[in-house]
C-alpha cells in the first residue's frame, strides 16, 4: 500500500504591505475680500474656515466657499490649468493665478485673496479688463505683411530658430494682467500702456515676418508709453509663464535709440 507523506511546515505568507492612511484634512482661514460697488461703499474682508489637502489650490479653496458656504462670492476663472489668465487676484499680497496657486505653498494658515491693483473692481475678485485688452488691440498683435500667405501664389514665411529666439518666450503671454497688477507705474498713472501691451509690441517687432515695426513703435514712444517704464522689474517677477516684459521694454528701447534694427 502506498504511503502518502504530509508536510507539516507552513508556506511561506507572502509579505504584507502597509498601505498608508490617508491623510487628513488641514484647516484654514480662507479671507476674501468683499466689494460691491452697487451696495458697499468699501472693502471688507470676511473669513471662511475650510478643509484643504497638500494639492488643493487657492482656486479650489475659493469655489469650496462658493459651493457650500456663501454663493455670491464674485470670482472669474475657467481652464483651471494656467492657460487661459482668467483667476489672477493677489493671493496673501502677490498678483499670482488662483489655479496655479497651491495652499501648501503659501506656508501660511491664514490665505487672504484680494482682486488685482490698478484695475477697476467689478465685484470682490473680479476685475474689468477692458482697458487691457483695448491696449492689446492697439499694439496690431498680428503679424503685418504685405505678401500674405493666405494670398495665392505667396511664398511660405521662412523662420530660423535664431529668428524664433527672439520673440518666442514674449508669445506665451496668457493676459492674465499680473504683470499690469504688480506695476508702480500704472499705479500712478492710470494712461500707462503697461508691461503686458509694451512686451507685446516687442513680441511682433522683433518678429522677422512682420513689416510693421514703424506703425508699433510711433504708438509705444508717446508720453504715456515706454518711457514712463523705470524699470521696477516687478512684472517679469510675477509672470506665471515665464514672460520677461522688463526685458522685452528694453529690447524695445533699443528700437527707438537705434540700437537695434
């Protein structure tokens, strides 16, 4: 008869893994400045206590207190992802974007928003952009060529990539206005052009393509324009896209001196 033999060790457990709590919430003091030109006749501030993990924004922050503490908080945004400009407010004194602003950031438990300088308030956070754009608009920021490529027959606009250094990092401007926001100069007087026009007149003169130098620079070099820039470097400091609009009034500078071509 045959014999079956049995083994009495235990098998080996496979190890265990700790899987980690998860973390808990953090609170804070959320200060949100409050303004309605129609029924307030100044500024005040009131604080909300929220709930906020190590990744939450100031622009989530900001919407936990629209959805479920106080619906007529006043704020603009949309893409949520640094693209399109629209949330820029001052986050614990800085123009900065709420949606690229993180609580932990801060280091702070208190986080106070307030609607940007030098623009006029429309309602708590939000701000008119109107003369911005208008400025924009002025600038022709489009490229200005008689051979049009879009015309029959016209030949392809051939760029090096020196030709495309030049003026590449002044296109990623989102007009976000934090530049406008953080200048001293705007803040005295109201007819500036402002960092985010005058970085944008560069960005289309320093293009190769473009044949319009003449008509930007006659509009940039009026007592309002460039040369009331003292060169506070404030604008470059708070771009949140890498924008040099210091350097790029200088570069212009150098247009209207004949230091550059």
């Amino acid at each position: 008869m045959a014999t079956v033999e049995v083994s009495t060790e235990k098998k080996a457990e496979p190890p265990q893994t700790s899987v980690p709590a998860p973390s808990k919430p953090k609170t804070i003091t959320l200060r949100i400045s409050r303004f309605n030109p129609s029924e307030n006749a100044e500024t005040k501030f009131e604080e909300f206590k929220i709930p906020v993990q190590k990744w939450t924004t100031v622009l989530e922050a900001i919407l936990y207190v629209k959805e479920n503490l106080d619906h007529s908080v006043a704020v603009r945004y949309s893409c949520r992802q640094a693209s399109c400009g629209s949330c820029g407010m001052k986050i614990n004194g800085k123009p900065r974007l709420a949606c690229y602003t993180k609580i932990s950031e801060l280091e702070s438990n208190v986080v106070t928003v307030e609607p940007m300088n030098n623009f006029p308030i429309i309602r708590d956070l939000a701000v008119d952009f109107k003369q911005l754009f208008s400025t924009h608009k002025k600038m022709k920021p489009f490229i200005i060529n008689e051979e049009s490529e879009v015309q029959p027959g016209a030949k392809e606009f051939i760029q090096t990539p020196q030709d495309l250094e030049k003026f590449l990092q002044f296109s990623y401007c989102i007009k976000c206005g934090l530049c406008n926001s953080a200048c001293p100069t705007m803040a005295t007087d109201k007819s500036f052009v402002g960092p985010q026009g005058l970085a944008q007149a560069y960005r289309y003169t320093a293009d190769n393509r473009d044949q319009g130098k003449k008509d930007r620079l006659k509009i940039v070099d009026q007592s309002h324009g460039i040369w009331r820039c003292h060169f506070a470097g404030s604008c470059s400091n708070v771009c949140p896209k890498g924008v040099d609009p210091a350097m790029a009034i200088q570069l212009l500078r150098g247009y209207l001196l004949g230091f550059r071509k």
